[in-house]
C-alpha cells in the first residue's frame, strides 16, 4: 500500500511540474518599471497601462503567448533578466554599449532625444538655453552631474569627462537637481514631468544631446526569442501596430511633453 501511494505521489508531482513548466513556456514574462507613464505606468486602478504594455500585448499575440507584465525597479531590470525571473525587458531601455555586454538588444523600437534638466541658478549663472552648442554645454567647469548608475545619465557626462554621483532612482536625482545639491540630470521624456513640477527651480536644456535608440533585451544567447522579437519589431508599421498606438497615445504625448504639437511620432521616427 505504501509503494502504491509513493508511486501516485509521485506521479502526481511529475504532472504538476509538468503543467508549471508549460505554463511557464506559454507565458512572455514582461520586465518594467510601471513608473513612467505613458511609456510603462498603471491606470486608476493599478493595472499596467502605457504605450509599451501595449507593444508587449502585441508581442504576446505574435509570439502566441499570453503576458505577464512583472513590475521591477529599472536598476534591477538586468539582474532579473539574468536571474531568469523575466523573459525580456520593455521598458524604455536605451542600447548603450555597457549594457550589451550583459544582455542582447533587439533592434530599435523606439527613437528618443536626449536632453537635460538643470538647476534654475545653475543655468541662469551660465547663461544656459537651448541655443547653446552641446560642446559648450559639456563645457561648464564643475558641473556636478547626478544619475542611475549604468544609464544614460551617467555615461553621456562621463564620455565629456564629468565625474558622475551615482544614486539608484530618477526621484533621488530629481530632488537633487530641485535643490541644487546637483547641477544637471541627462535623460530622455522622463525629464518633461520633473520640470513641470519644479518649473520654479529648474529648466529644460532641449538642444538633443544625443538621439538614443529604445530596444527589447533578452538574456545572452536567446537568439531565438530574439529573432522573433525583431521579426515582430519590424512589421510594427505595416501590421497597423504603430497606428493604433498613434490614436491611443498621441494625446498623452502632448500631455507629457507639454506641447501640443508633439505626437507619438517623435519617439516612433528617428529622424522626427
């Protein structure tokens, strides 16, 4: 009797390890940071909402899979992706070259401007617009540059030489740069709200800085995911993907950007 009940036992948990494994196979573990609205954010009720969930639905459907968005703070988007508790990460990540040393891009999906938020005296005493030459920006002595540590904001200023404070999140580095304890925060749409709620403290230096490419990151070596992702990436225009999300999200790109004549094509074209 007791073989009897170790053998079902056990047959019981191969079944169960069995329908986790192809429940795990049928779902697309979506990595983001559901704090940068209209991009990855969260609805009045908390579900998942923003032009890049929708990109990753759609993605889903390609690839025959239903989506698990798994909400994570973007410094530990990589690690988890290493860790194997995401599949691929969508969330506004730019391509940098440190990065693809430890995941694979797909290609571009999404086309930003970088640019700059800085400290209101910090500017006034430099005389900063937007006229300014980027080759004079980045040569303002003892700029105090602030941002997360392996993004943009911390390798653009320091291709220019700048030492960098390192912080671990945008909200940080906002505050820094409102009280002037920071001088400037490069970054890309994020920049527009912080403004907008410091518009008293801070200014927006809008001459692009660099144009940054958003892609898909899988873990090293998924060449099959990643070709799948790149299939799908490309036939977002003709598929009608691209002009759905238009008449969804153009609204809240004005909205965000604080300009009426901004639409989603500024970050769907790169030369927009």
């Amino acid at each position: 009797m007791k073989k009897i009940f170790l053998k079902t036992l056990a047959v019981i948990l191969l079944l169960f390890l069995m329908a986790c494994s192809k429940e795990q196979t049928e779902t697309l573990r979506v990595g983001m940071d559901l704090k940068f609205y209209p991009f990855t954010g969260s609805d009045n009720n908390g579900n998942p909402s923003g032009i890049e969930i929708d990109i990753a639905e759609a993605l889903g459907e390609y690839l025959g899979k239903n989506v698990e968005i798994v909400n994570t703070e973007f410094s530990m988007l990589i690690p988890a992706l290493q860790r194997k508790e995401i599949d691929i990460i969508i969330g506004s990540m730019s391509i940098t070259e440190e990065r693809e040393k430890t995941v694979d891009f797909s290609n571009p999906y999404l086309y930003g401007k970088i640019v700059a938020l800085v400290n209101k005296e910090f500017a006034d005493f430099h005389d900063i617009t937007n006229d300014m030459p980027i080759e004079k920006f980045f040569n303002i002595k003892n700029t105090n540059f602030i941002g997360i540590n392996g993004s943009i904001a911390v390798s653009i200023p320091q291709s220019y030489g700048y030492e960098v404070k390192s912080i671990t999140s945008d909200a940080v580095a906002e505050r820094e740069v409102v009280t002037g304890n920071s001088d400037a925060l490069v970054g890309s749409y994020t920049l527009y709200g912080m403004h907008a709620t410091n518009k008293d403290t801070t200014i927006m230096y809008k001459n692009p800085i660099e144009f940054s490419l958003t892609g898909m990151a899988v873990k090293q070596g998924n060449a099959e995911l990643l070709k799948k992702v790149n299939e799908f990436i490309e036939k977002m225009e003709s598929s009608g993907l691209n002009n759905q999300l238009r008449k969804d999200w153009d609204q809240a790109i004005k909205e965000k950007l604080y300009d009426d004549n901004m639409t989603l094509d500024y970050y769907l074209s790169p030369g927009q």
